[in-house]
C-alpha cells in the first residue's frame, strides 16, 4: 500500500528569553491552518509532538517544558500602526490541547527578529544599523508590543554581551515595551476593583491575594501564607504533589473570583490562565545555577507557577504582572518590595534576577499601568522546515 509523505511546512526554531518555541509565518501553513479551528490545533500537536502520555514529546520539537511547548504564527498586519500580528499558542505536553488564551512574554523578544528575517516588514522600516522598532499587535489579548530589535549590516544582531538569568549564554540586549498592557474591561487592571482581595480555599483557608490583569492575568499570594520561603527552586515544588495541588486549588479560586471561569471545575481546562505566583521580601538564596543571589540586590523574591509547575525563571508576562502590581502602592507585591512608589523592581527568581519596570497612575479612581518595560535576549536556533505526516490535521 502506498503511503502518503509527509508533509514539509516552513519554520524557525527560536528561543525567545528563557523560552523556545517554533515559529511559522501564517502564509505558510497548509490553507485549512491559517485560520483559527481544529485542523491548526491538531497541526500544532503534532509538530510538538503532543499529545505525549511519556510526557517527553520526543517525536515532535517541544521540548517537554512549559519553557519548551510553544508555537508562534507571525503574518503582516493589516491594523493601522502595526508592523505584524502576533498569534502565541500554548501547546499542551500530555493533552491534545492548544490553549490561545494569553501571550507568552517571553517568545514576544523573539517576533521582531523573526518579522525581521522574514520579511514581513517593508525594507524601509528596516535600518542598516541601530535599533529597528518593530510595532507588534499581540492578537491574543489585544495589546501592542514594542521591540527594540538590534540591527548591524542590514542583519539582526544576536551576539552582545547582555547576560539574562535562566539562559546560559550572552546575547545582544533586546528592549520590550508592554503598551497599556492591563485589561480595559471591567475592573480593569484589577478585575474586582481592589488591590487586594481575600480567597477562601476549601482544604486551606483564607489568605490575602492580589489578583492583576497586566501581561496576563496573575494571582499573588504570600509565601509565608502557603507555607513557603519565596526561596524555592523547581524541585521544592514540582516533587511535591500536595503543594502543586494546593496551588492548582488556590489558582482555580483565583480564577473564579476574577471572573475568569464562571465553576471551578472550569479551571483544569484552563491551565496557561491565570498564572498563580508567591511572593517574599528580599532574602539570600543560590539560584539553580550555583550562583549566590544577595538579598541587597534585589527588591523582592518571587516564584510563579506555569502550567501545573513552578517556572524554572520568570514569564515575560508574569514579569509584566510583577511590574504593574510593583508600581501600585498597597499590593502584595509592592508590599514585599517594601511599598511605596516604585517605578522599578529588582526580583529574584529561581534562576537569579531580574529588573523590570511600569509606569502607573490613577485615573478617575481607578489604577492605570500606560507602560512596563523589559529586556531580554532573543536568537535563531533553526530555520528550515518541520516534516509532519500528511494525516496529521
């Protein structure tokens, strides 16, 4: 019986901060891909190699992380004052799943150079040499992102001496500026209106959390009140079986109480949103690298859980989270950091540290974050195409 080939769709493998993922151009996917629906989910899966019951994704290009299962789709955009849209697809391990409910802060470093290389910018937005910004709509969540991709003879500049806590090698500095990145809804950066709130927790009781939607919707809560340090390294947690579920269960209230899910039993099928995360004042620790993290160098300490598992560093848009409730007086956050007007945090991570910044106001009694701004580091690590079965979507 004659067997079908596989099929060969371009592709780039990119790491994008401390994540990998695999990036298309949208043109390039089979029709019946581009747009949003089964056949893109079941595609997705399959170039990851999900799902895996193994749980390696070893016949796939994911890499069995959170970190490490993500896919991109990049096409010009067609909405004024944009350069490209930006489509980020969190690509379950175990599950056939592809959640497309927020933007990963991370992989954003990496979509300027990959529009870049790509094409997809006109050649005169593109400078010889400098910085090229690059306008991104991030069609996730509706918000715009500013990189600032370094260029040198007409290239993207990858090599420099910029050095990110979580990535082994040094790398060109590539700025990110999150516009207005809090939700407009309801509520607006703080869906319940409160800096801070109080979660009641069948199985462990009621704690004080601040529940943020700025990045992407995060729910804060205090170390000391969970049991933890805010010192943790992966396998404190993710070896622990009772604290993931007490985490996972603290989560699910956190998402319900911000109007994400409308029954906790919702929240499962839900993992990417909203994001749960521990904070601690500053404190002295060892980073997963070896590497002595001085309790005098930084503001605060903060852990956050992606997927089920305590993140290896920090996500982007987590870290976008930290810097808007870091600017606002009153919330966990900027409490750890010691309170006050902060337009900027140091925060230790379980890979070392980190600095970002926000600029917030108040406007008619409301609090507004107009800006948070990172830096990170982005670099091509393949480009060609991937090769699926031709039954695969």
């Amino acid at each position: 019986m004659a067997l079908a080939p596989p099929i060969k769709i371009a592709a780039a493998y990119l790491r994008g901060g401390t994540s990998k993922g695999v990036f298309f151009r949208l043109a390039d996917l089979p029709e019946r891909c581009r747009v949003p629906g089964a056949a893109r989910d079941r595609l997705l899966l399959r170039v990851l190699g999900s799902p895996d019951p193994y749980g390696k994704q070893i016949d796939g290009m994911g890499g069995a992380t959170s970190s490490t299962s993500k896919a991109v789709i990049v096409s010009p955009s067609t909405r004024p004052g944009h350069d490209v849209d930006y489509l980020f697809g969190q690509v379950a391990i175990d599950r056939p799943a592809v959640d497309w409910s927020g933007n990963c802060g991370n992989l954003s470093a990496a979509v300027g150079p990959f529009a870049i290389a790509g094409g997809l910018l006109p050649p005169p937005r593109v400078p010889r040499d400098g910085l090229c910004s690059v306008r991104i709509w991030q069609a996730n969540i509706g918000k715009t992102i500013v990189a600032h991709v370094p260029m040198s003879d007409g290239q993207v500049q990858e090599a420099g001496d910029f050095e990110l806590d979580g990535v082994t090698f040094p790398a060109a500095e590539l700025r990110l500026e999150f516009i207005d990145p809090a939700d407009e809804g309801e509520g607006a950066m703080f869906p319940t209106g409160r800096v801070v709130d109080t979660l009641d927790v069948p199985g462990i009781g009621t704690l004080p959390a601040t529940l943020i939607n700025a990045g992407i919707p995060t729910i804060f809560v205090n170390a000391r009140d969970i049991g933890c340090s805010g010192t943790e390294l992966q396998a404190a947690i993710n070896d622990d079986p009772q604290a993931l579920a007490r985490f996972e269960a603290i989560r699910a209230q956190g998402a319900l109480q911000m109007g994400l899910i409308g029954d906790l039993a919702e929240a499962a099928a839900r993992q990417h949103t909203p994001k749960i995360a521990f904070v601690a004042p500053p404190a002295d620790y060892t980073a997963s690298s070896g590497r002595p993290v001085k309790a005098a160098d930084i503001d605060l300490l903060v852990r956050a859980l992606s997927m089920g598992k305590l993140h290896h560093a920090m996500m982007g848009t987590a870290a976008v989270a930290i810097a808007a409730a870091a600017a606002v007086p009153g919330t966990l956050v900027n409490l750890a950091a010691g309170g006050g007007p902060r337009g900027a945090v140091g925060f230790g991570h379980p890979s070392g540290s980190l600095r970002v910044g926000a600029e917030a106001k108040q406007v008619d009694g409301r609090w507004v974050v107009t800006k948070a701004v990172m830096s990170r580091s982005a670099r091509v690590l393949m480009a060609g195409y991937v090769s699926v079965p031709s039954d695969s979507f």
